[in-house]
C-alpha cells in the first residue's frame, strides 16, 4: 500500500477501556450473548502484536473460506431445481446431501480452528496479566 492510499484510510476510532456489558438473564441463549473474551483494550496491549496480526490475517483467510463453501452449499438447491439428468449440456448435477453434509462440517471445523485462535490469543493476555 503505498503513502497516498494510507492518507486515503480515515483513522480507526479511538480505543475504549469500558468492560462489555454483561448478560444477566439467565434466559438467555448462548446465541444471543456476544461472548467477550477480552473485557478491555487495555487487556490486548499485553498480547505481542505479531502474533494479533497473525491470527487476524489468518482469521480473514479462513473466514473467507467458510464463506465460499456456505455459497456453494446454498446454490446447491438451485442447481438441483435445475438440473436435467437428460440434458446432455448440463455441466455438473447438484452436490449429493454427504457432500453437503461434508462441507458444512469442514465449515464448522475452521470456524472453531479461528475460536481456538482467539482463545489461543486470550489465554496469553489472562497469562501476562497474572505476571508479577
């Protein structure tokens, strides 16, 4: 990126120190809470930046993988809405549901591998703040 595109970018929001709230309903599903693992910044900056960006850069990767399989397994129904076993010019028949099966679970599987990366990073901040 060069300088000019830098200028371009509006700088980022100033950090905030203010703890997430939390949910207190005990009716409350586990979709519905945020789940904060990091209570504040100020809690981050004890993380080594190298390896923030690491998982961040990794985090991006595997996000836009989970991405790709979720469209290809949700245009599936309309190829198999549309597919003619007779035609001879059809390019490829529908996904069987295994495969389906398959892919939504190698989706699942990098979504926790990016969880377990972030949990990775979380464990170093609760380590370095038990630091003397």
């Amino acid at each position: 990126m060069t300088k000019q595109q830098n200028k371009n970018i509006p700088p980022a929001p100033a950090p905030t120190t203010t703890p997430a709230p939390e949910i207190k309903d005990a009716a409350t599903s586990m979709y519905e809470d945020r789940g904060d693992i990091f209570a504040s910044v100020d809690e981050v900056k004890a993380a080594d930046p190298r390896h923030l960006f690491s998982v961040l850069n990794r985090a991006h990767c595997l996000s836009n993988g989970i991405a790709a399989v979720l469209r290809i397994v949700a245009g599936n129904d309309g190829v198999r809405s549309y597919y003619d076993p007779a035609d001879q010019n059809d390019i490829h028949p529908p996904l069987t549901g295994n495969t389906v099966s398959q892919l939504l679970y190698m989706a699942a599987t990098v979504a926790e591998m990016i969880g377990d990366d972030i949990d990775l990073i979380e464990g170093n901040v609760r380590a370095a703040r038990l630091k003397p």
